[in-house]
C-alpha cells in the first residue's frame, strides 16, 4: 500500500517535461504528480521535431554528460522497437547519409549508432547532385522518434496515474507562487526558453527552426549535407532547415523556398513531392550547455522548495530526452537521502 504524500510539480509539457513525468512516476508511484504547461501536444515545440536521435546545437555541453544522456535515450528507443511499440511512439531505424563540402572528422558519437562508416565519395554510387562539391561523407543507421507520437503515448500512461494536467502560462516566479504549490513539493522545471524568465537565464536564446513536411512516398533515408535536411517520417517526410538566433515564429516564405530548392538539390523527385505544412519552432539553445542540476527557490512568502532544472537542450531533446529524465530522478534520489524527513518510497 502507498503511503508516500511526496509530490512533483513539473513545469513544461514538452518531451523532457512528459519523460521526467514517466520516470518519476514509475520510481516513485506513491507519489502525485503535477504538470503545468503553456500548452501541450500538439501544440508544443517539440512537435515541431522530425525526431531524428543526433546531438545538436547544444552550446557548451560536457561530451561526457551528453554521452550518458543520449546514449541512454538510444538504448530506450531500441527497447521500444524490439518490444513492439514502434508504430505507437513513431519510432524507425533507417540509414543516415551525411555529406560535408570539408574535411570532417567522425562526430564523438559514432560509437552509439550501428555501422558508422565513411564513405568513398569518389567510387560509391551517391545519388547527388553535384556531389563533386563534397569531401566528406558518413553513413550510419540510427532512430527516428516522432514526438507528437510518443507524447500521445506517455500521455496515454499518465493518464492511468496519479498525474494531472494544468494548462497555465507560467511567465515569472510570482505567478509560479500563486498557483498553490504544495509545501513539500519537488519542482521539475523543464520550461525551455520559458526559463529566461522563470529561472532568470541569461544565458538562453531561441535558435529558430523553420521545417516544411511533403508527401514523398519514395523516400526511406535520411540525407543531410551542411545546410539542409530530409527526414522521412510515418506519415510525411520533413524537410529542413534554419538554425537562426532568433524568435520570429511566422513562417517565412523565403526559408520555405530555400528548403525546397536545397532538398531537391539532395533528391531531385522531391520537386514532385506535396506540401503538407510548414512549420517553425523555437530551440532553446542555451551558450554554457544544458541546465541539469537541483537547486532551491524561495518564494516570496519564505516558503522553499527543491527545483531540478532541466532544460537548454537546443536541437537535441528528443536525442536526450529519456537519459535527462533519468538524471533529474537520480537527483531527487540524492536529494532524499540528504533530507531524510522527505521519505521518498518506492
């Protein structure tokens, strides 16, 4: 019988915020949780994602950290393709082929995906326009993950637990404190860019990323080169991309055909291939590297609480999504041995 009154607050209904629900509710199931949220799938950033696993504009992240993390998450992928849920969470393993116009090394984590190789430019059969122009190429079979899928799913499972979900737009401190948190409560914060605000960093900033998704039934790889991307899908095959400081969230019918024209420049059949959508999200890309740590807060009334940052996760939320989850619940672990009138129970 559960008789833990340990409760979680997570802040942030995206990828991170969702894992960080799933792992804390499975280590701990005594306890409630609560996730508040501007908004929720599908209609976060996350959805934005083609989901394809890969580090990415992460800024200053430890390689160590983002080993543990990413790995992690790999291996979570692989668990739910061999357990049978791959069509549920939208998750495929398919070949990756990476053009660079210079000399390139391997990427540190090479080692994590199946058959990393380079590849001879010169003598394979590399269906490219002007292939000429590159130096280096890399091949490599990874997963995609779509996150609108596998937020459905998670959602599906909290929905049978102790969690509740609050649609609240949480833009400072002051009205986190007006939201009744409850004393004992352990706060996840997993806001994104929300926390330039809520968590006073300055060292966060958007990095915008405008997609377009198509109908393209005839692709099955994904390409990338220095400046695009073709990423198929379940449903859609999604082409990208920007990678700008900036936080203009309109599409832009420049970006749109630049997409297009660097895309077919990779596969020339995607001139046929229809537009679906368009869309534009917001990384939140922070310069000194993800934010994972426990600290306090301290409300106005002098009431404290124990808060677990997670976020400035740039391009790579899905990638280390599930890894960073486990973090946070380590965390919280460590945090309960520390303060032994908690009584976290399994």
């Amino acid at each position: 019988m559960c008789t833990n009154n340990q409760q979680f607050v997570i802040l942030g209904g995206g990828i991170n915020g969702l894992s960080c629900a799933m792992r804390l509710s499975d280590e701990f199931p005594c306890a409630t949780i609560q996730i508040i949220s501007d908004s929720f799938s599908p209609n976060t950033t996350s959805d934005v994602a083609a989901g394809l696993w890969g580090p990415y504009v992460l800024g200053e992240t430890s390689i160590t950290d983002c080993r543990r993390w990413a790995q992690e998450t790999h291996d979570y992928f692989l668990q739910l393709w061999r357990n049978g849920y791959a069509d549920r969470c939208g998750i495929c393993l398919l070949p990756v082929v990476e053009y660079y116009e210079k000399a390139t090394s391997a990427p540190w984590w090479h080692d994590i995906v199946f058959g990393f190789r380079e590849m001879d430019i010169a003598s394979e059969n590399i269906k490219l326009i002007n292939a000429k122009n590159f130096h280096t190429a890399f091949m490599y079979i990874t997963f995609t993950c779509e996150p609108s899928k596998l937020m459905k799913h998670y959602r599906d499972i909290l929905s049978t637990r102790n969690v509740t979900f609050r649609q609240e737009h949480l833009e400072s401190v002051p009205r986190l404190e007006c939201m009744n948190i409850p004393a004992n409560a352990i706060i996840i914060n997993c806001l994104g860019l929300g926390s330039q605000c809520v968590a006073d960093d300055a060292d966060l900033f958007p990095v915008r990323g405008q997609v377009q998704r198509v109908k393209a039934t005839s692709v099955f790889h994904s390409f990338a080169n220095d400046s695009y991307y073709i990423i198929p899908n379940t449903d859609t095959v999604v082409l990208g991309g920007t990678k700008q400081k900036s936080n203009h969230q309109l599409v832009s019918p420049v970006d749109r055909y630049n997409i297009r024209i660097g895309c077919q420049n990779i596969i020339p059949s995607l001139r046929d291939a229809l537009l679906v959508k368009d869309n534009v999200g917001l990384r939140p890309v922070r310069s000194s590297g993800v934010r994972l740590e426990l600290t306090d807060i301290v409300f106005a009334n002098g009431e404290r609480h124990a808060i677990v940052h997670n976020y400035g996760h740039g391009g790579a939320g899905i990638t280390l999504a599930w890894g960073c989850a486990g973090e946070v619940t380590r965390l919280v672990h460590e945090y309960g041995t520390k303060m032994p009138n908690l009584q976290l129970k399994l």
